[in-house]
C-alpha cells in the first residue's frame, strides 16, 4: 500500500490508481505528503471533516493493502527440512548410514523411521503452537479510533486507510504515520523509533509516525501512509515474539546437557572397550550412535514448547493473553503481587455522591462546572460518573465547549472554555483536590474546610475531585468538591484470601489518599499498613535498610505516582522476592517491564499492554489468581518430564553400559533402544495435557530434589534391570535372544510406569492422570508388547513371558511408589510451619474448605472463621 502524490480523491476513488513502479517516486511522493500544507494533503487525500465513507476505506484497503508489514512466512517445506539439520538429527543420520553400510536393513529401517518420526512430531507441533500465539496476537491487536462517515468507529488498526481522520488520546499506539490536525500540542515518544529518550512535542500539522505512542494531550490526526509506506517501514508489534529464556527453561536446558555429556562420556567407555575386545567397529559406532540418540532428551525442546503452547491457550480462555510465553513460568514463582485498586480490587463504576460547596454555591452549579470540564466521548469512568450527575441533561446543551485540556497524570486536571447561552466566556476545571486549591485565587480561605470535606469523604472511602471556575477575570475561583464511591469487587475479599493460601501477598497501589487506601484495604481484610507513596524516593535512589524493610512489609501503599511503582518493584526484587505489578496507562510501562511479570489490566492503554507480558481482558483479581493456578500447573508439568527423563536415561544408559562392560552382552539390539526412544517420545508429549495439582506455594526450580529423586528412581532401576536379566539367565535359563526380547519389553513398560510415578509428589493414585495421558502410555505399551509377542525385528517372546514381564514391572512399579516418597522426604523434606504464625496455615485451610464445597462468591469469611477454629482449637488444648 503507498499514498502517492497522485492519489486519488474521494471523488475519483472508483478509478483507483496503481502505485508508481520507482521507489524514489514512492519516497518522493510519501516525504511531499508529510511536509506539503495542510490543506493540499487533504486535497490529494481526499479527505474531508467527515472522514471517509465506508465504502471508499474499502476502496482504499483493497487498492493499498492492510496497515500492517507482512510477516515473511517460512516455507513450510523448507522448515519440515530444517528439522533433518543439527547435531542430534545429524547423529540419527549417521546411524542410519552405518546401518546400510553393514546391510542391517531393519536397523536401517527403524532408525529412519525414528528420524522421520521426530521431524513429522517436532514440525506438527511447533506449527500448532505457532497457530496459538498467531491466535492469541489477534486478540491483542490494537484499534484505532476512526471517523467514517461524520461517525467515530474503533476498527483493527489493520483497516486503517490513507485519508482517514483518526482520534489520538494519552497512551495510545499511532497505528500509522498522520499529520495532525487542529488542536492543542501534544507530546510523543518516539523512543522506540529513534532512541530519543525525552517526547517530543508536536504542534498541529506536523507528523507523527506509526509506533510512537502519545505521552501527552489528545489530537485529531488524518492518515497519510500506512503499511510498508509508513516512515519507518514498520508499525509497532504488539505482541512480542520475545525469544528470551527463562529460568525454568535455563534450569531444563541445563539437565538436557548433564544428560548429554553424560550419555556421550558412557558410550565413550563402551567404545573403547569394544575396541580392546576386538568388536566389529562399524556395528559398534553404530551402536553406540543409536544409544547416544536414545539418551539424549531429544523431545525436551518439543515438550516445552508443546506445554507453554497449551498452557497459553487454557490461559486466553480465562481472559488472559499471554503476550511473552515466559511469563508463564515467571508467574508460577510470584510471591508478591502489586495490584492496581481501581478496576482491579474495585468495580470501577464511579458513582457521585452529593457534594460539598463553599461560598454557599449552589452543589447543581458544582456538578455542572465538573461535567462542562468532563467528555463523553473519552469513555473516561470519572467523566461518565460527573455526567451523570447532571439531572437535565438538556442544561448542558446550552453551553459550547470551545477548548477542551485533557487529563494527563503531570497536570493531574482536565480544564475546558466554555460559551455560555449568554455570550460570555469562562473556564472551568476538575482534578486532583490539591491541584484545583492551589489554582485557586481563594485558596488560603477555602483550604481548611475544604482539607475538612476531602478527609471526611476518604474516611468513608470516597475519591474526591476539586471544581474551580474562573470567569473573565481571568482569577480561579474553588467552587466545591465531588465526592466519587467506588465499591469494592463482589470477589476481591475472597480473591485476596485465596491468594494468600497461594502464597501470594497481594498489595495495594493506588494514587488515592491515604485514608481512601485505608478504608478499601480494610473493607477487603487486606491490613492496613499503608505507606504513603510521597515519602518514598524515585528510581534512582537506594533505600535504607529500613525503608526497604518498611516497603517489604507494607500491606499497600497510595497517592502512588507512576515513577514510585518502578521504585517499589525494584525494592522488592532486592528483597529476594519474585514481583508482579498490574497497571493500565502509559506511564506504568516502566514498572510492567521491570516487575518479573507485567499484567496490563482491562482497558489497559496500547503502551501498557505492550510493556506487559500478560494482558488482562476482564477487569479484577479473580482472574490473574486463575493465571497463578495454571502457570504452577504448567510448572509442575515441566517438573513431572524432567525427572522422569533424568530416571529414564540413567536407568537405560547404566543398565546398557554395565552389562557390556561386566557382562560382555549387548541387552538391548540397536533397533531396540530406537523403538524404544520413539515410543517413549511420542506418548511423553501428552504430559503438556495432564492433569495436575499446583501448589499452595510460589514455584522456585529445586535442583536437588530434581537430581535426587530422579537419581534414585534411575538406580532402583538399574537394580530391577539386572533382577530380571538374572531371572531369564540364571533361574529360567534363556538363550541370549529371548533375554534381549524380555529385556525390551521391560524397560518400555518399566519405563512408561515411571511417569506415573514422577507426576505425582504423594502416592501414584493420589491425583488421576488425564485421559490422553493414558490412552497414550496404554496405547504405546500394547504396541511394545505386541512387538515383543510376536517378534517383530525380535526374537518372539509369547503370551506368557510378556505377561510375565508386565506382572514383575508392576511389582517393582508398587515397591518405586514407596521409594519415591522416600526420596522425598531425603530431598524435599516439608518444614512444619510454627504455630506463632498461624495465617498462612488458616488461609490454606480456608481455600481448601472453599474448592471442597465449591463454593463461589459471597463465602470466604465463614470459611475463614471455620478454619480459623480448626486449626486454633486443638492448639489451646494443649
């Protein structure tokens, strides 16, 4: 899509023009549109007060293309292709070349079918994951606020024309490169664009670019490039395919390399003893490639990416979007939350109470000056709460807004010129009380009672608003106060008790007085320990070891500016605590980006729901506690396949290794392990769909008790291994075939009953496994068994043996059970908690109680109090 100097006018629009072939006309063309007078580029635009009709947008978006840079698609060929390319593909290569070269075609044949396998497993699946994000970029896409037809419309910023008059506000996105038109300057951060670090100010008819977001003020503006004809060739991606790695996937990174320098360093050892005993060499490097790609994780990548992938898509279910898959992890470890008070922990539905006047002004005459300083049309919740305090609706419509000042957080007032029915001028204004007071020209008589009014009203949990006017005096004058209610979320107490049993201390941050922050955080059980933000230093500044204690253990904090959220994230992440912060208006950016996870609440500006890493799209708590639960689920997951991985590779690799070098015997054939690997990998992905529980407490990666449980689980089997070789050597006296058959067949039943074990911390039975979790074992073990029955590339086992072999891995299944739970104890022993602090213990009580009688709103203090009189009255017995 281009606008070119022969663009056509609206009238010409149904012969649209084809764009000029030469890029230095296109720029030519593009550079005249953002420099020429105003009026001639609404000329060549076609352009006209009304905006476009309908009809011609379309026109234009079918002539110009969508507002957008297209994605350059990867082949899909190509990327199927690319999974036959690294090191572990480039080893099964190998050993499918080895194979062929020595003429053991059916080795040639499994290990090539492995190979394709993986590629076809590894492709489906990263497309689908692909799809969700794909799915979920489409519910963050930004809209844009477009005149067509004299009527303001919000459509995707994709169907955004050249010619189009557009409605620029504080916080939003410029969906593409526009002059803007008459109105007030406004400031720009092109930061993202240029590397400017201060905005930029913009007066009417300069441009602005797409990507640039607006730190100030609100203006009209008319389009003049969209797409890959805007300034800087791209407009800004909301949804960032942010390819960090977090601490879970480092931690799991680093077990897929242990595993691999370990399977590396034993099939070293098998080597070099095979050589020594004079083994063939190609059959041995070909063996010993088969091994190393059996031990190797080689699904680690494809689970993750499979889990985080379906994670996602449970999480945009409950309403929210995870814009950085990351996150999901990060969340799982979140201790403290800082939550935004208003919309979050109350409803947002600002209603006016009566107000308070001084001078004996009539309180209609102080709504009406408030409402003649709101807007309708900026959808704002404390603009709609004043204009709703205006009885006659048709009293407003006698007077004209001339000039309208918005609200911005420097200012912290909005302030418009009005033309009464009469003729005569005057100003009025509304904002933050001690703002309004020291506009005022009667500041010094009104303060007390006014400083009176305002601490009466927060006491009963009322926001309050000054109201001046200042006629053709030119002086202001302090008309009165509104009093604004905003009552707490029906779920906010329930929400922030069950967070608690979660482990995560909620605090409150809003830019109310102190007493206003107080009266909520009393309402929601939520202490009241609150600290004033003004006391606290900027971003800059080091706390003292006391102020960040103070910090730590504030219960909320208000009269918060955008700069303390920064400060206080950052004094918590010192503390050791993993942090995350809600926030909704472009200022809050920097604390979204630094908290280890930004959620952009409800009707969050374009800049914050860029910052974040989830983006809410319903209002309260309820539904981040939901994040919470699903992100621990994911992570307890991702905990389940990485020992069960750590057992099964030591169990195969020193099983393996031992017998070749104790034993001289080889008990497992290439094909064997091969079968194995592709059993066991293709039903390991149906864990990203189990069924878990999270825990009551924040998740943090335990190294130890990964390494240890799964050691032991790894050795025990090894020593069930080598109890069933002996069985079938000694005791029952078979050949070397059918003991390779046998020993097949056990370690892929042995080894799937392992992730029954894994999946669970208490007993195996103590949480069901999902439906395709079974189905997919059950499935793949009657294929191994069938194998092994029937001797396909075996020795035939028959009925009885397998049996057999089923009833001593669920012998050994049971007596793991117990040995599990006693590694867990070795290596995660669960510290009692002292009875001093019983909170915590009642709170996780509390919930308990609730998930037990699903209860929903309305029941969290009698559980509460039931609890609370479990736990308290044995303790007084004592």
């Amino acid at each position: 899509m281009k606008p070119s100097a022969d663009q056509p006018k609206a009238t010409e629009a149904s012969k649209p023009k084809a764009p000029e072939s030469k890029p230095a006309s296109k720029s030519e063309a593009k550079d005249d549109l953002k420099t020429l007078p105003m009026p001639e580029v609404e000329k060549k635009l076609g352009s006209s007060p009304d905006g476009l009709t309908q009809a011609e947008a379309e026109k234009r978006l079918t002539q110009y293309g969508p507002n957008e840079i297209e994605e350059e698609k990867t082949n899909l060929f190509m990327k199927f292709l690319s999974y036959f390319w690294g090191p572990i593909p480039w080893m099964i290569e190998v050993a499918v070349i080895l194979s062929g070269v020595v003429r053991h075609w059916p080795d040639f044949f499994i290990i090539l079918l492995l190979l394709v396998a993986n590629a076809v497993v590894g492709f489906w699946e990263e497309r689908e994951a692909g799809n969700a994000i794909d799915a979920l970029k489409a519910k963050l896409a930004i809209k844009a606020r477009v005149k067509r037809d004299g009527k303001w419309i919000n459509p995707p910023a994709r169907e955004v024309v050249p010619g189009d008059i557009i409605r620029l506000r504080l916080g939003d996105i410029v969906p593409a490169d526009a002059r803007l038109l008459d109105g007030d300057s406004v400031e720009v951060d092109q930061s993202a664009l240029t590397g400017e670090s201060l905005p930029a100010e913009k007066k009417p008819g300069d441009p602005v670019f797409s990507g640039s977001i607006i730190r100030q003020g609100e203006i009209g503006a008319l389009v003049y490039a969209t797409g890959e004809n805007t300034y800087f060739g791209k407009t800004a991606q909301l949804v960032e395919t942010a390819h960090t790695v977090s601490h879970f996937q480092k931690a799991v990174l680093k077990i897929g390399n242990y595993l691999i320098i370990l399977a590396v360093a034993l099939v070293a050892v098998i080597i070099t003893v095979a050589i020594c005993r004079g083994d063939p060499i190609l059959s041995t490097l070909q063996f010993a490639l088969v091994l190393t790609v059996a031990a190797i994780p080689v699904a680690m990548p494809t689970v993750l990416s499979v889990t985080m992938a379906v994670g996602a898509r449970l999480l945009a279910r409950k309403q929210a979007i995870v814009s950085k898959l990351v996150a999901i992890e990060e969340l799982a470890g979140v201790d403290l939350l800082c939550a935004d008070k208003t919309g979050t922990l109350t409803q947002n539905k600002l209603t006016l109470g009566d107000p308070f006047s001084v001078n004996n002004i009539p309180n209609e005459q102080v709504i009406l000056n408030g409402a003649l300083a709101s807007r309708a049309d900026n959808n704002d919740t404390i603009d709609l709460a004043v204009l709703g305090g205006v009885k006659n609706e048709q009293t407003l419509k006698s007077y004209e807004v001339i000039h309208f000042m918005p609200f911005d957080p420097v200012h912290k007032r909005t302030e418009a010129t009005v033309k009464g029915a009469d003729g005569k001028q005057f100003k009025v204004s509304k904002g933050a009380p001690q703002v309004i007071l020291e506009l005022s020209a009667n500041k010094e008589q009104v303060k007390p009672a006014v400083d009176k009014a305002v601490n009466e009203f927060a006491a009963r949990g009322f926001r309050s608003l000054g109201v001046a006017r200042a006629d053709q005096d030119g002086q202001w004058q302090f008309a009165g106060v509104l009093p604004l209610f905003d009552p707490p979320r029906v779920d906010a107490k329930e929400t922030i008790a069950t967070a608690l049993a979660m482990g995560v201390k909620i605090k409150m941050v809003t830019g109310d007085a102190l007493a206003i922050a107080k009266e909520t955080a009393k309402k929601l059980d939520m202490g009241t320990n609150i600290l004033d933000a003004a006391a606290l230093g900027d971003s800059k500044k080091e706390e003292t070891p006391q102020v960040a204690e103070s910090i730590e253990k504030a219960d909320g904090f208000a009269q918060v500016f955008p700069e303390h959220k920064f400060h206080i994230v950052d004094v918590l992440q010192t503390r050791g605590h993993i942090v995350g912060m809600t926030g909704d208006g472009v200022n809050d950016a920097p604390a979204l980006k630094k908290a280890d996870c930004g959620i952009a609440v409800s009707d969050a500006t374009d800049a914050a729901r860029a910052a974040a890493a989830i983006v809410l799209l319903t209002p309260g708590l309820s539904v981040i506690i939901d994040a919470i639960k699903e992100s621990r689920r994911i992570f307890q997951r991702m905990n389940s396949y990485a020992i069960y991985r750590i057992a099964e590779t030591l169990r195969v690799l020193f099983f393996m290794t031992l017998s070749i070098l104790v034993f001289n015997f080889y008990p497992l054939t290439a094909v064997m392990i091969v079968m194995l690997a592709l059993l066991n990998d293709g039903a390991i992905l149906s864990i990203a769909y189990d069924n878990v529980h999270y825990k009551h407490q924040p998740e943090e990666w335990n190294m130890r008790m990964v390494l240890g449980v799964s050691t032991v689980l790894g050795i025990i089997g090894v020593v069930s291994a080598f109890g069933l070789f002996y069985l079938g050597e000694r005791v029952f006296h078979l050949d070397r075939a059918h003991i390779q058959t046998l020993m097949y067949l056990k370690l892929s039943v042995a080894g799937h009953l392992t992730i029954f074990l894994t999946r669970t911390r208490g007993p195996f039975w103590s949480i069901r496994p999902a439906k395709i979790l079974w189905a997919a074992v059950l499935g793949t073990q009657i294929v191994a068994t069938l194998i092994a029955v029937y001797g396909l590339f075996m020795t035939p086992l028959g009925w009885g043996w397998a049996g057999f072999v089923w009833g001593y891995a669920l012998l050994w299944f049971l007596l793991n059970d117990r040995v599990k739970l006693l590694a867990y104890r070795l290596f995660d022993p669960v510290k009692a908690k002292p009875e001093s602090d019983l909170t915590p213990q009642i709170a996780q009580r509390a919930y308990q109680l609730y998930e037990q009688e699903g209860r929903h709103d309305g029941h969290a203090k009698e559980d509460w109090e039931k609890a609370e009189r479990e736990i308290r009255e044995p303790i007084s017995h004592k």
